[in-house]
C-alpha cells in the first residue's frame, strides 16, 4: 500500500508559486493504478452484494419465494 511517506513527489508551481501539479515516480504510479484497480473491483463486488441483499428484503416485504443459494449455484 502506498503511504503519503513513501511518495517522492515533486509539486510544480506557477508563477505566483500556487502549486498547480505534482509529478511521481512512475512506479509508485503504476502501484497507485494497481491498488486502485483492486479497490475498484472490492467495490464493484460490494455494490453486488449490497444490491442483492436490497432485493432480498424487497422479496421479503412481498412475500415472494427466495431462491436457495443451492438453486442459485446449481444454476451457474
């Protein structure tokens, strides 16, 4: 994981030295792309989960027959 100590930045500043940009080693930018594509993908299963869990309790309120995980997975 990368930690705010561990990035060698370089700020780049205009002319009034508001800092405008900041430049990083390619590496820890790829590492940056890295753990952001692994935390995008925790979040996508974790909008399924939350998603399922929301049509679960619509069916519920409705009475309607939930499928069994065992069904579900006999399915797949």
């Amino acid at each position: 994981m990368i930690t705010d100590n561990m990035l060698n930045l370089n700020y780049i500043t205009d002319a009034a030295g508001n800092q405008i940009a900041v430049q990083i080693p390619l590496n820890d930018w790829l590492l940056f792309q890295k753990e952001y594509e692994e935390i995008k993908r925790k979040l996508e299963v974790l909008a399924g989960i939350k998603e399922a869990l929301q049509e679960v309790h619509e069916a519920r309120k409705k009475n309607q027959k939930l499928q069994t995980l065992t069904e579900f997975l006999n399915e797949c």
